[in-house]
C-alpha cells in the first residue's frame, strides 16, 4: 500500500531532490511529535509578541484622535505609520518562512496539516495591524496542538481573539443580561455560534437547528477580546440561567468560560463532528469523492479516542483507499508553488520581501488564492471545479512558465528535473517535450504545467 513517492506528493510538500521521502506510514507520523525544526529555523512571531503590536496600534491611535495638543497628535500619527509599515514588512517576512518551511522541510505532513487546520479555523483581522495577525495565529495557537485532542485545538481557535473579532463574537451581548438592562440597543450575535456548529464541528448538514445555534450564542456571550490581555470573558455581557444545546442543558450558574469549554468538548466528541472533519481530511489530502469505509474507519477512530488527532491521522494514512496511485486532488494554488520552489530546490536566500511578493503571492492570488485575505469564514473550496477555471489554469501556466528563472537562475537540465518533481509519474509525452524543449526554461515550464505536477 505505502509508497514513498505518492506519500510525499500527496500528505507532503511535494519531491525534493535533497529531502528524502518518508519511508513507513510510522515516519510520517513520529515527525509531527519530533522537535519542530522548521519552526526554529524559519521563526515566525509569536502571537502574545505580535499582541503587543496591536496593543501600541491602539495607543497610539487613540492619541491621534484625543491628544491634548496637535504635536502629540501628529508625533502619534508618524509612529502609527512606522509601526504598521514594520508589521506589514514582517508579515512578509513570516510569509517567506512558510515557504522556506516547505522548501527545508522532512516532515512535509506538519505544514500540510497546519494549511489544513487554518483553513478550517479561517480567520482574518479585519483592521488596522490585526490584518497581519493570521500567521503568528497559526504559528502560535494552532500549530502547537494540531497533534493533541480536537477539543483542545477547537477551544484554543474559537475562543482566541482572532476568531472573535473575525466573526464579531467581541460585543455580543445577551438579551437579559446586566449589559442589556444598562445599556438597551445592545443585542446578541450568533455569527460565532453558527460557524462553529455548521463550520467547525457537526458540518453544514449536521443535526443542530436554529435553537441550537440561538442557544449557543447565548451561552458564549460574554466572551470577549482586548488589546492588552487577549481572550477576555465580561460576566456583565453574559445570559444567565440554563442553556440548552442538542438537548444537553449547560447550568449557567457561575457566568465564565467554563460552560464554553465544555460546550466544546462535548460537540468536538459528538459522531457528527467526527463525520464531518473525516470526509473534510479526505477530501482535503485524497479526493473530492471520499470512499465510504475510509469516512468510517477515521470516524470510529476519532470516537474511540475521544477526538485524540495523532489517532486520527493514523485512521487517514492505513486506509487502502489513501494510497490509490492515481492523482486525483488538484492542488491549491499555495500548495502548487510551493511544491514547485521544492522541487526546484530554490535556495531559501533567494525569498526576498519583493520576491515573495512578485513571485508568490501575488501570483497565487491570481490562481485564486488571495494569501491570508479569506473571501468568508468557510475558507477554500475542497472540490476541483474551484480550482480548474480559465483564468486559474493560465495564472499556472504563466506562472510556470516565467518564475521558475527568476527564483533559481541555475535551472537543473529539464530531463533530470521531470524525475526529481515527479518520480515515476509521468508520460513518453512529457518526457519527449522536457528533452525538446528549445531552453532550460521552457522544459522546466513545462514538466510544473502538466497535469501530472498539479494534482496529487
């Protein structure tokens, strides 16, 4: 069943001529509880440092608005503009380092799932330095505890101040409570209640009703977010007495975080939940048309272990179903350059803030993938459709064709190179079109444009 080929195309970061591929399921697996080397190596920001960012954003916004006289007024108005000018050029910075993560990488799986686990937990920081905040958000809150259980990893990101600006869980108010009397107007929002239900645990189709998400915005109201101390709970914001959710009542009694935590825990366990994430992990890493048996042999897993993701993983990777060698999953766009720059060995001191940006992401973004700028909380489309339009497949082709030169000018013979990227995948066709190309250039071009190369 394992080959070490498809492992590498299709639950890593693409073949590299200097990374060897993983040999056994067991490795692909011990290299996500081995020490996080690409982490040290290619540092992004923590999250609690960049908060410290957001925090003198504030300040010194505030002093724009209500300083005392115009000097301190404009003084604020400069350093706002050095900071979100140094924010905006680190965040480029953090930006060269998940591709230099995927270039360097021998556990290609860890940034797979991280991908993976952003896009299901998609946040955005709607203004001012907050919109840079989406890589030490995965770097620092979901990273770290993509291996444990769910129920850690749904708290950690449902309840983490990116998520509740994102979906404007910030001022929700309930309808009884202390707030609500003080100040009338105020009202609850059910927009976090909903994506968790529908997004994040049970799945669109999943057994919960409009109650239940009623019920579930009254019971997190309360939980907040600010500058200084991050996640917040305002007892004054919070629905007293009991709250019922898929028939299990939560007391209520003593107004914080714990009814939320154990709401959490309790959908994160739930068989619906589980369904859900092992259709989404198929379809995210095998096919659009998840096998039946495959769906069920993660879910049982996910039951038995209470959520527990190394488990989990382990159901994903000993399916038959996970290692049929035809390629079927069209690559998201990120997935697809970054499998390129990796095969292509492109030195990682050659990602540069203006090469990161001319040759990455803005490229990506024209394939359809606006880099960390969600078009809506259900994050990127899983199916191929999404992927194969007219203008996505001409931003790939042109990108293959004019890039590859500009990140690593000592191109490798064409020839060579249709083996490093694909191993044994490939055609008579695509070999005789890489040994005719008229430039090293146009073979390259040519072998990252094939089908072959954009599917795993």
């Amino acid at each position: 069943m394992f080959d070490p080929t498809l492992a590498e195309i299709r639950f890593g970061c693409g073949l590299s001529p200097k990374q060897p591929a993983p040999q056994s399921v067991d490795q692909i697996l011990s290299g996500l509880t081995a020490p996080d080397d690409m982490a040290s190596r290619f540092p992004i920001e923590p999250f609690e440092t960049f908060q410290d960012r957001v925090l003198r954003d504030q300040l010194l916004s505030r002093n724009m608005r209500r300083g005392p006289d115009e000097e301190i007024r404009q003084g604020a108005r400069e350093n706002r503009k050095t900071l979100r000018r140094d924010t905006f050029r680190a965040s480029k910075d953090w930006a060269i380092a998940h591709v230099a993560r995927r270039i360097e990488t021998r556990t290609g799986f860890r940034e797979r799932l991280e991908s993976f686990w952003g896009d299901h937990f998609t946040v955005y920081g709607k203004g001012g330095t907050l919109r840079y905040g989406t890589s030490p958000y995965l770097h620092s809150i979901l990273r770290p505890r993509m291996t444990g259980l769910f129920e850690d990893l749904l708290f950690e990101a449902v309840t983490h101040p990116m998520m509740v600006l994102y979906l404007d869980q910030a001022r929700s108010v309930g309808p009884q409570s202390i707030r609500a009397r003080q100040k009338p107007g105020t009202g609850l929002n059910e927009n976090l209640a909903r994506e968790v239900l529908e997004l994040h645990t049970l799945g669109v189709d999943g057994p919960y009703s409009q109650s239940d998400v009623r019920a579930l915005a009254t019971l997190m109201a309360g939980l907040t977010a600010g500058a200084r101390k991050g996640r917040l709970f305002k007892k004054d914001f919070a629905e007293p007495g009991q709250k019922t959710v898929l028939g299990q009542t939560y007391s209520g009694a003593r107004p914080g975080l714990r009814d939320t935590q154990m709401v959490l825990r309790d959908l994160a366990r739930h068989p619906a939940t589980a369904r859900h994430i092992a259709g989404k992990l198929i379809r995210h890493f095998v096919t659009d048309t998840p096998d039946s048996d495959h769906i069920a042999q993660i879910e049982q897993e996910w039951l038995r272990s209470g959520g527990d993701l190394m488990r989990v993983y382990q159901a994903l990777l000993s399916h038959p179903a996970a290692w049929n060698p035809q390629l079927r999953n069209v690559k998201w766009p990120f997935d697809y350059v970054t499998s390129a720059c990796r095969a292509l060995d492109v030195p990682v001191e050659n990602l540069t803030r203006k090469s990161i940006v001319n040759a990455i992401l803005s490229p990506v973004q024209l394939m359809g993938q606006p880099w960390q700028n969600p078009l809506g909380p259900d994050g990127l489309a899983e199916s191929d459709s999404a992927w194969i339009t007219p203008q996505g497949m001409a931003a790939r082709v042109q990108w293959a064709m004019a890039i590859p030169g500009l990140l690593r000018p000592d191109l490798p013979d064409p020839r060579d190179f249709l083996t490093t990227a694909l191993g044994a995948n490939t055609t008579q066709t695509l070999r005789f079109a890489a040994s005719a190309a008229e430039t090293r250039n146009d073979g390259i071009g040519l072998v990252l444009a094939a089908p072959a190369f954009q599917r795993s």
